[in-house]
C-alpha cells in the first residue's frame, strides 16, 4: 500500500506538479527505508571491526510514518548518499547510535518519536518538500531542497550563537531516527536549503554533510579560517570531506598538498588542479615501528616530502584518519600553523609529542559538521557552481549495503549517490543553462 501511494508521489514530482497539487497528496502510513533493527545491535560482537559487514544489519523495507511535528516538514526524498556516519552506525561503533535517540526521546513529548525499535539511517538527501508543520514560515510544499543534518531545538538557548555548541546538538540520520536513506524523511524546516538547480537529484544529494564539514573546517571562522596562499595538507584527499576540501584549498588561493593511496586517485587529484600529490602507499610510511611507538623519522620522512613538493611546512593540516596519521600531522604542522580535525576513522586514541607542539605553538581545532549559517553558505558555493559534487557512483536504494561496504572498506572515491524515489539517474535538472556554464566536466569530475 505504502508503495502505489509513495508511487503517486514520485509520478506528481516528476510531472512537475505545482505546490497546490504537492500539498494535497495524501502522506502514506508506511514508507521505504533502511534501516537497523535494535535487536541485532550485538551481532558483531566480538569480531574486528574489518569483518561486521554493513550488509547484514542494513534491511531495506517498510515503516511507519511519524507524526509531524508543527516545526518539521515530511520531504520526498528522491535521493540520498552514503556518509561514514553509516558505516558508523552498521557496524554498530564506535557505539549503537540506538543509545543516543534514547536519551533525544527524554527531552520531549516529540522527541519521544525517535526511540524505536528501528532506526532510519541517512544524513544527506534532496527531494521535495510535501507538508509543512504549523509553526514552519520559509517553505511550502513543492519546494525543492536539500537537508543538511545539524538537527537542534532552536528553543534552547545554548543553541544560539553556534548552533554546533548547543546542547542538544545530534546528527539527523545518525544520533536521530527518520533519516534519509529512504523514500520519505521528517526533517525540521531549519535542516532545509535549496536544491542547487543545476544538479540532478543524485548531484544534489551526495554534498551537504561532507561539503559543510569541510567549509567548516578550512573556511570558517570557527575553523582554520585559510588565508590566499597557505599550504594545506589534506589526508584522503580524494576522499568524501577531502575531496571538497582540495576544492576549498583551490578555490581560496590556497596550495593544496593531497595525499592519496593509489596511482588512480593521484589523477583525479592532478585533474582537479592539485599539484602537489603524495601516494601514501608508495611512499610507504610507517609512523609507528614494530613495538607500536611512533617513529619521529618517517614524520621527518613525511615533513620532507611535502617540503619537497611546496618548498615549506603546512600552514593547516585537515586531519580525520586519526590515530595513524595524528602524530605525522600535529609534527608536519609549520611553526604557528593549525591542525584541524574532525574524525578519527583509523582509531580514536591518539598520540603526539607535545614538545613539537607547544615550542612551536601550533594550534588544534575541534571541528564537527556546521551550524545551519555554514551550511547554507556551502550549499550556496554548490548551487552558484564555484564547488561541485564529488559522486563516484550511484546505487539504488536496496544496494545501499554494497554501498556502505565499499566505503568501509576504502574501495571508493568521492561519494556515493542512492537513488531513493527518483527511478534513475540524471534527472531534477532545473536550470540546464546555468549546468552547461558550469560544464559536464567538473560536475562530473569524480564520476565512474
Ligand atoms: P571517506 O570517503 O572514506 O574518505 C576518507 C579518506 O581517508 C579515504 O579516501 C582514504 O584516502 C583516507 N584514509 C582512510 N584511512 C586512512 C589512514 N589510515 N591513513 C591515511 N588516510 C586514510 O570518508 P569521509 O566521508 O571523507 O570521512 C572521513 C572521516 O571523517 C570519517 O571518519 C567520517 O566519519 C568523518 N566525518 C566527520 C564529520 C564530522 O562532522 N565530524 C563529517 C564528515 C565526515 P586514501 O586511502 O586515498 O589515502
């Protein structure tokens, strides 16, 4: 049942029906989605974390539709992408993010939605929008948007300022239920921006977590604030937030130092206009020797190379692998320069030698995705085509478990797009002429 009426509404989006039309299609009961069952939260238990396997805890079928709540918005999601952040919550580490929504349901009568015996995994998607709550003022329904996954309750006051500071601060799709790999998502209206109207649903899709994380990151004030002409040393940077990242450095008058692990990702990283690149596979670094302690000679090994290629040290370092590469990062940082992190995908346990740190008074940030102000300026660079989409692939939405097993296991570049509702690729495409100014080039530069 859920289908033929989620079917109406694909059929009415892709129509291209005005918002009178969108507003009046009934919301089904059930709909689409993946999703993790609580009660198979110690599945993997006991096996290393290479072995849990995102296909065996990821289903794809139907739910319930939650009630809506006067500030939310029910969106048609067409499409969506696979973010780390699933493969977090898959593998069920670095804890069950089933903890997290239940202690979101003590803080409302609303907010009690979200602890089920189910989650609905997702943090990025496009769609469209098909009911507004009472107290929503900005959108209607027929609005085409895209969701960005800073989900806070602006009624307190910690989450004013920053919104990244508030208390209540959670991932939409990861820390809460109802995200967006799935035909359907509640979202509070302040996660909306527009869809940038050159792209495509799946293009539209693939760029909010990850872009945003990376503006944060480099871009704004509450990051390395980059300056024309600093060096930038960006681990993974073909990679989902490292791809944006080079952009980022490029685009500011900065000098991108990519590394990469393959002679593959060295191209892309070479056609996106970054010079300086170092295979780290080639390279064959090993910061720790064989008793785990770190080895100061191969940071030495890792600072020279990069002299090598730029003539001097790394203003910024974007770091997130963690616990392999954090010591190399923190030393190869120039005298004065900012390591700035956000993940520790490698491990979370990290080390440095303080002494290069504090002599030569280097500065660490903490950096996690962007308040809604951060999002939407990097949507903004995406919609205006200054910052394209960086998706690899696109998969359909019952393959969403090879899509996450590839990107736990690093056989991917950029990111990867779900189609969700939206029945195959290359389609939502609103303003073909600002798409051909922007050239088929660049926002396809990661495409397979
Ligand atoms: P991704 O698409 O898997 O890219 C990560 C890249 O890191 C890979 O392409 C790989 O590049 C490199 N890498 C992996 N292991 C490494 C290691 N041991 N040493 C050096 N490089 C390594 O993931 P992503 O989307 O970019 O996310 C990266 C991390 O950031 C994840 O842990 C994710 O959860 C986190 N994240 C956090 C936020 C936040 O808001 N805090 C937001 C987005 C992402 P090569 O193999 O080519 O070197």
């Amino acid at each position: 049942m859920a289908d033929t009426t989620m079917a109406e509404i694909r059929d009415a989006i892709l129509a291209g029906a005005d918002s009178a039309t969108i507003g009046k299609l009934p919301i089904p009961s059930s709909y689409r989605a993946a999703h993790l069952l609580k009660s198979e939260t110690g599945m993997f238990d006991g096996m290393p974390s290479n072995q849990k396997d995102p296909r065996r805890s990821l289903h794809v079928g139907d739910v319930p539709t939650p009630e809506l709540a006067p500030d939310e918005v029910y969106v048609a999601i067409m499409a969506s992408s696979i973010n780390f952040n699933t493969v977090w919550s898959s593998i069920f580490e670095p804890v069950s993010s089933f903890g997290p929504m239940q202690r979101l349901a003590r803080e409302s009568e609303w907010a009690k939605r979200h602890d089920r015996d189910y989650q609905v995994v997702g943090s990025d998607g496009s769609g469209v929008v098909l009911r507004v709550g009472a107290a929503v003022r900005n959108w209607k329904p027929g609005d085409r948007v895209t969701i960005h996954c800073n989900h806070v309750d602006d009624q307190d006051q910690t989450a004013h300022n920053d919104s990244m500071l508030a208390a209540n601060q959670r991932i939409w799709g990861y820390e809460t239920n109802f995200g967006g790999l799935a035909d359907l998502s509640v979202v509070k209206a302040n996660q909306l921006m527009p869809k940038p109207a050159h792209l495509s649903w799946e293009e539209a899709a693939v760029n909010a977590l990850c872009n945003s994380t990376s503006y944060r990151m480099l871009v704004s004030k509450n990051g390395a604030q980059m300056k024309q002409g600093d060096v930038v040393l960006i681990w993974g940077a073909t990679g989902g937030i490292g791809a944006y990242a080079v952009q980022y450095v490029l685009n500011g008058g900065g000098i991108p130092v990519g590394v990469v692990s393959s002679p593959d990702k060295a191209k892309i990283l070479h056609d996106m206009g970054c010079e300086a690149v170092i295979d780290r596979k080639s390279a064959n670094y090993k910061f720790f020797d064989d008793n785990g302690d770190h080895d100061e000679k191969e940071w030495r090994r890792l600072g020279s190379d990069i002299r090598d290629l730029v003539g001097e040290d790394p203003d910024i370092v974007f770091e997130h692998p963690g616990r392999s590469t954090f010591g190399a990062s923190m030393y190869v940082a120039k005298r004065g320069g900012t390591v700035v992190t956000c993940a520790a995908t490698s491990g979370f346990m990290m080390e440095f030698d303080n002494r290069h740190f504090w002599m030569r008074l280097k500065r660490l940030v903490g950096s996690h995705f962007a308040n809604y102000r951060e999002a939407w300026e990097a949507n903004r660079l995406i919609a205006k085509g200054m910052i394209h989409p960086v998706m690899s692939q696109v998969f359909p939405l019952d393959q969403l478990g090879e899509a996450a097993h590839q990107v736990h296991h690093n056989m991917h570049e950029g990111k990867l797009g779900i189609l969700c509702l939206a029945p195959g690729a290359g389609l939502g495409i609103d303003d073909p002429a600002l798409r051909s100014r922007v050239g088929e080039q660049k926002i396809n530069m990661f495409r397979r």
